[in-house]
C-alpha cells in the first residue's frame, strides 16, 4: 500500500496492435501487409507462427472490450490495419474497413473507455513495397499522411488520443539492420538512415495535418525507450553511455521534440558515410511537427548497460533470445563506442530482458528534464509463461510483481513532478509475438491457444483482479 495517489482522470489502460490480435487476415476486403508475406518465409518466426488467426480479436472485440470495461480499463491502445483501410495501400477507401474500426470505437465509448489509436504499428501495405519499396521510397510519405488523414476525418469526434508511429527504432533495426522483421534486410545501414528519416517526415507531416483537422486532439509518437547506465564511473565508460543514448535514443526522441538530430551522432554517422541527407525543406517540416507534438510515447520495457566497446570489441549482431530459454541471447555493441552487457544489479525474463521498475522512473525524468513534454507510457509489461490449472485459473502472481513495482515508480515519478497522462499496460489478452510465438504471453486475459492452435476461449488471470483494484483505488492499491 502506497500514500501516493494518482490523479482522478488518470488513463489506466492497456495496449494491442492489428496483426497481433485481430487475424481475420484475408476478410471484408483487407489487403495484404508486409507481416502477412514475411511470416510465409521459413525461420523467420518461432515454429512458423503467423497472425493469421491471431486470437480472433476480429471476432470477439466485443466480448474483449466488455472484459474491459468490466476491468475498469480506462483507455484502450490499439493500432488500425492500414491495409484494411486501403488494401493497396492508397486509392479507393474500403468502407468494411472503417466500419470494424468505427465499431471498436463505439464498443469503447459505451462503456467509458478512451479510445488511443496508433496508426502504424509495423503492418504496411504489401502493395506499396511492391511499386516502390515501402518506407525506402519518400513516396511512402504522401500515402501515409493520406491514410491517417482519412482516419482523422473519419474519427475525429470520437478519438482524442493518436500516435503516428510504433517503435520507428525497432521496426527500422529489424528490417533493415538485423533481418528479423520485413523487408529482412541486412546491415544496410545507409538505407536503415534514409527509411528513418522518411518514417519521421511521414510522421511531421501527418502531426501538421492533424492539427487542422482535430485541433483539440492530442497527438505524438511512441518511441521505444532504453534508458541507459554506464558500467561505472570510468569516464570511458560515461562516454559510452552518451553516445549509446545519441544513436539508440535521442536519434529518435530528439526529432520528435526538437525536430532535429543530435549533432555528434549525426557527425559520426557523416563520417561513415550513412547520415541521412536533411533538405532545409526537411529541418524546417521537422521542426514545425516538434513544436506541435503533445507528448512522448514510450514504450518502456529494459533499460541497458553502456560499455566501451574496443574497435576490435563485439559486432551489432548477436542470437536473440526468441525461445524463453534463459541465457540464450548474446552482448551486442557497435565496436569503438559501446557495448550493452548485462546489469550485475537486476533481474532478467525468460527472454533474457531487464527487469528494472525503477528505470521506469528514470526513463521518466530523462523526458521531463531534456523535452519538458507530458508522457504516455504506451507500453509496458511482462512476457512469460502462464499455466492454466485445470479450473481454468491462471496464477501469474510474477507479473502482478512485475506491473506493481513498475506502477509503483510511475506514482513516483509523477509525485516528483513528471506529467504522466497514461499507462498502457502490454498487453490486454495474450497475442502473438512478432518472433516468440504464442507461448511468451503478456496478457491479463489468457488466450486458449498456442503455435498449433486452441479453442481461443478467454479466461481471467490473477492480474487482471489486481489490475482491477489499483484502477478502482487510483493506485492505492500498489
Ligand atoms: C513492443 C511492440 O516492441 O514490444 C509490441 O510494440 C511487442 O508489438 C512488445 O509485442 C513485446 O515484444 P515481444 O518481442 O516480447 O513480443
């Protein structure tokens, strides 16, 4: 129990993305993504999963959102299929589409719960990497603003809350760095810069657009964050920490902010020949966008250790830990600046993924002291194993752990001065993940399926009672 409190119109909430609950790939005249083609390639997902059925969110949002509201849930996150919106990914608007998002909309406000859409969470119209290489091309840019400004005409008494980009860090380093993710591209580090810098105009232009269309509404991005430590109080080791946070953080934060890129990262990345060119057009669309942004998204799941890294010291690329077993991911880094070993200090998951409350708080106070915005913690949660006993319960008192001491320090973090709108948790029902399959669940709803398949019946975990009383409480309950 806590004396801290958090406001009344506090958002509590929780958080889904398309491809990872809704399946219903090929129904009501949705079009292909980049996720529906990758998923087909052998050994690109664990035991081959796909979002084909996903857990039938399609289906059964109405029986998700009543488990919702019967929760108390405050806000929902969910990101829109932009290929069920246009199968091609610009052209004529499929009106099935829309309407499946109008009904999600609706569902939610019957029962009280704030609406927050996220336009793109990683699921782009096939078709547009077919004529022109998706995020390669700037003519992705005009489709993208297209596509959000219909769901701003089409949504804009209803939906308040909007975020343009999921992760733009991760889905970039995954498909263009590392091969894990569509288009699968790797080490292509001066394309991996040019998709960015056409992901953050697609993402200005959309934020101007917006203000036109709903200037009352709020909008920003959601940028996955790894605050980071250096190992110790070595200052090459410090100096590690601060390139770390330029190239793997403020690249990103920074633009979205400032509208600009950190000058020493964009120095380095010039010498290697990689830097994105920036038009003075560019810096000044950029720059206007950052001015009307109204908070940072953040998806906070670890933070990282900072290290110097020799030049003859470990390579960017290294096993993932995709299968839960513990220890299998490996120390990565970028020789001569830094490397991200384990922290001494904290725990880890199953998938080898710090645990760190109080890097919560942190991540936090970073935001509030370098861009003064408010935040929404549009993610955060606990991917593990579950059971289900043979009465249908489900004892996940680890992730009540887990989402406590993060709660715990979020109240701290506002009690110490940072503006904190929202906390989405990760995730309301179990989903897929991207590359771990069905068996790293994140959610309070227990889905009834694994890689092969299941009954996909719902049934309630012990964190969702828990969820349910820190909501009533204003966080009392922590
Ligand atoms: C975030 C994504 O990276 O983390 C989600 O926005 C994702 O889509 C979540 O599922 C958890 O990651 P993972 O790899 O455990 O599914």
């Amino acid at each position: 129990m806590t004396e801290l409190r958090m406001p009344k119109d506090f958002l509590w909430g929780s958080a889904s993305a398309a491809y990872q609950i809704e399946g219903a790939h090929k129904e009501d005249g949705k079009g292909t993504s980049n996720w529906d083609e990758f998923v087909q390639i052998p050994g690109k997902t664990f035991k081959e999963t796909t979002g084909e059925v996903a857990v039938d969110h399609y289906h059964r949002y109405k029986e998700d959102i009543a488990l919702m509201a019967e929760m108390g849930l405050k806000t929902y996150r969910f990101s829109i299929a932009w290929t069920r919106i246009f199968p091609n990914g610009r052209g004529e608007v499929n009106e099935s589409g829309l309407e499946f998002y109008q009904n999600i909309i609706d569902e939610c406000l019957k029962h009280g719960i704030e609406p927050m859409v996220t336009l793109y969470h990683w699921d782009l119209p096939q078709a547009l990497v077919e004529e022109y290489g998706g995020w390669e091309s700037e003519q992705v840019i005009d489709d993208y603003v297209n596509y959000a400004v219909v769901l701003f005409d089409a949504f804009k008494d209803k939906v308040k809350y909007w975020i343009t980009m999921n992760e733009q860090n991760i889905f970039t380093t995954l498909g263009w760095m590392t091969a894990q993710h569509p288009p699968g591209k790797f080490d292509n580090e001066k394309m991996y810069y040019v998709v960015n810098h056409h992901a953050f105009l697609a993402h200005a232009k959309t934020v101007l657009k917006f203000k036109e269309i709903i200037p009352d509404g709020k909008i920003g991005a959601s940028f996955a964050y790894s605050p980071s430590y250096a190992i110790n109080a070595d200052p090459i080791h410090a100096m590690s920490k601060i390139d770390f946070d330029n190239l793997k953080n403020f690249w990103w934060m920074d633009v979205y902010a400032y509208g600009r890129y950190p000058k020493n990262t964009y120095r380095y990345l010039e010498k290697k020949g990689v830097a994105p060119t920036v038009t003075a057009e560019d810096a000044a669309l950029l720059e206007a966008a950052a001015k009307q942004i109204d908070f940072m998204g953040v998806n906070y799941y670890q933070t990282s250790v900072a290290e110097y890294n020799p030049l003859d010291g470990v390579g960017p690329y290294g096993e993932m830990n995709t299968s839960g077993k513990k220890g299998t991911g490996e120390i990565t880094g970028i020789p001569g600046l830094f490397k991200n070993p384990s922290n001494p200090h904290l725990e880890t998951t199953d998938w080898d993924w710090t645990i760190d409350p109080m890097g919560l708080r942190y991540a936090c106070k970073e935001i509030t002291s370098r861009y003064n915005l408010p935040i929404i913690i549009s993610e955060n949660g606990l991917g593990a194993f579950d059971d289900k006993t043979e009465d249908n319960q489900i004892h996940d008192d680890y992730r009540i752990a887990y989402l406590n001491a993060h709660v715990y320090e979020l109240m701290k973090a506002v009690d110490e001065g940072c503006d904190v709108w929202a906390y989405c948790t990760w995730s309301f029902t179990d989903l897929l993940s991207w590359l771990n399959g069905y068996q790293k669940r994140y959610g309070f709803i227990y889905v009834d399926r694994d890689e092969e398949g299941g009954s996909l019946d719902r049934y309630k975990k012990d964190s969702f009672y828990w969820y349910k009383d820190v909501i009533k409480s204003d966080g009392a309950t922590i």
